[in-house]
C-alpha cells in the first residue's frame, strides 16, 4: 500500500522566464505541433504560472465577455505531462454554469499550436516535446467566470501485483488535483473518492482521451477492465475551495 499527502496549488503572476513541475520522466512520444506557417508569439506582458516548490499545478480566477480571448504563459520541461482546464461556475442568480471556455495551447517559441486527443475542449493535455514557454489561451462562448487550472499531475507508481494507494488532503482551491497512473492492458482499475457531495472523480486515458468517468457526471467511483495500455490521469474534482478528500487507487 502507497500512502500520500494531498497536493497544494500556487500560483505567481510575474513577467520573469521559467520552467514549473517536476522533471520530465520516461513515457511515450508526446504530442508534434501542428504544421504551417506560425510565427513565434510575443509573451512580454502576459500573466505568468509559476508552480512554487513542491506544488503541482498553478490556478487562477479569471473572467472573460462573451468571444472573449485570453492567454497566459507557463514554462515547461520535455517529457512533462501537462494539462491545462478552465472550470466555469455559475453566479448566485444562475442556477446552471455558462458554457466551459475552450482551452488551446501554443508553443511560444513557434507560435504552433498544439494538439490534444481529448474530446472536451475545456480541457486541453499532452505530453510535452520541447522545454520552453508555452501560450494557453481561453476562450469563452458567453460571458463567464472561470477558474484556469494548469498542471503536473503527480506520478503514482505501483507494482505489478495487486497494489492500492491512498491519498488524503483539502482541496486549496476548485481546481482539480491530478494523478497520473500507468495501467496495462487486462488489468482492473477502480478508483473511489470521499468527501463532500460536490467532490467527484474524473478519469480518462492520456493518449487517446477515452473517459471513463466524465467530469460532468462527477462520479465517486470507477471500476473497470482496462483495454489500452497507457497513461491514465485521475483527477479529483473538489467543487469548493477547503473541501477534504480521500482518494483510493487499486490496480488488480
């Protein structure tokens, strides 16, 4: 059994350069920019994300009017997994969240815009190709306030046998908390969550985004027979800032 401490978020707005997250760890290709003729984007005056040691992820509030664009800079290593969310929530007279922003991401040094296998826009990931400065950009459909999440999501290593992991903490923040787990092909994988009502799984595969808990359905419990080896995030969805949360991982 594997024992954690839940992960804390921070974030500096800044104009100086860096690289946030841990160091790049050994995994599949990652994700080429799309071709055509870009140009490199100028970063000077955009707000920055920093991860302040130790930390996994960097967020903010942030709001836009509808058609909207916003961009932010984050700096990256190769190999890094990275995922970048905008998470809209209603105001007080609303009883229904506006439309998710969409999120694209761009290399800063090309301008190339970058791909990503998932099927919800408002959550962009891949693995990255270069270490530099990358450009995440939210768009908004209707008028909406969001919170813009960028992470890391922490390595989970298990072995072979059957094995369980567990891990506790508060959320700092609505944003999600990351894990990031290898699964193979034929083995069983069950998550479950605890905490207040609004706290919710969301578990999808890295390379070819197939959910397995969507994050609109914010369900507390997955388990299911895995049919492709890769990279699997799990993410627990806090819903409130402060909200405790256990999380259990098993591999069978």
């Amino acid at each position: 059994m594997v024992r954690g401490a839940g992960i804390i978020a921070a974030i500096v707005l800044t104009g100086c350069s860096g690289s946030g997250g841990r160091p790049a760890e050994e995994a599949p290709a990652p994700a080429q920019a799309v071709a055509g003729p870009f140009q490199p984007i100028d970063t000077a005056g955009l707000p920055r994300i920093r991860f302040a040691h130790g930390t996994t992820s960097g967020i903010l509030d942030d709001s836009l009017a509808a058609g909207a664009t916003r961009s932010y800079v984050v700096g990256a290593q190769q190999g890094q997994v990275m995922l970048a969310h905008a998470i809209s929530w209603p105001v007080a007279e609303r009883l229904h969240p506006p439309p998710e922003p969409v999120v694209r991401v761009f290399e800063a040094a090309t301008g190339q815009e970058l791909p990503s296998p998932r099927a919800e826009p408002e959550v962009w990931s891949a693995r990255l190709a270069r270490t530099g400065d990358y450009v995440v950009r939210v768009t908004a459909a209707a008028p909406t306030a969001y919170t813009l999440s960028v992470q890391i999501p922490r390595r989970v290593e298990m072995s072979q046998a059957e094995a369980t992991a567990i891990f506790t903490g508060s959320a700092p923040s609505r944003a999600p908390i990351d894990f990031l787990i290898k699964v193979d092909a034929g083995r069983t994988l069950e998550v479950v969550v605890g905490g207040p009502p609004a706290v919710g799984l969301h578990v999808y595969g890295l390379d070819d985004g197939v959910q397995l808990a969507r994050l609109a359905d914010r369900q507390r419990l997955y388990a299911g027979r895995i049919e492709t080896s890769q990279d699997y995030v799990v993410s627990v969805i806090a819903g409130s800032e402060g909200a405790a949360y256990d999380l259990r991982i098993t591999l069978r």
